[in-house]
C-alpha cells in the first residue's frame, strides 16, 4: 500500500528552511500497489492469524504479566537515580 500525501512543507520564517508537518489521517490518500507485493495475501495473513489465535489462547498471561509490570515501584527507577547521584572523585573511595 502507497500513502500519499502524509506531510505539508511549510518554510519557517526564521531560518529559512523547510519544516515538515503531518497532515490529519482523514487527508491521506491511501492507494494499494499489488505489483509490490513479494508473497501473496493467503501466505501474509497466515501468521497474523495465528497471531490473533495465540493472543486469544495466552490473554490471560499477557494481561497478568502486564499488570505485574504496571505494579512494579522499581520501573524506570535506575535511570533517574543516575542522575540523583552526586558528582565526585569517584576514585578517591578506592585508595
């Protein structure tokens, strides 16, 4: 599938230069290419449907494992303690 049409182009007053923007979905133009295709549509949706059927079968899992995931206090706490950490001679605390 070819989408047309995705950004405008407007020149920023400033710098002279382009800037892209997105067009609203609703404005894009959607056009499908079956010259493109490498394999055809039984063998693509083949794997999406057993996808789909997976999803089903483990949804319990997934959605517990989620929600373990959600509750976890230490999400994303590594990467702003790094920055709580002082700066310092470091190599002092080895001599």
């Amino acid at each position: 599938m070819m989408v047309w049409n995705r950004h405008r182009y407007i020149k920023n007053p400033t710098t002279g230069k382009l800037v892209a923007r997105v067009n609203p979905e609703s404005e894009w133009i959607r056009t499908e290419v079956q010259d493109l295709r490498i394999i055809d549509d039984a063998l693509w949706q083949a794997p999406l449907s057993r996808h789909d059927h997976l999803g089903e079968q483990y949804a319990a899992v997934i959605n517990g494992v989620r929600k373990a995931h959600a509750s976890n206090k230490l999400n994303g706490i590594a990467s702003s303690v790094t920055y709580v950490l002082p700066a310092g001679d470091f190599g002092a605390m080895a001599r």
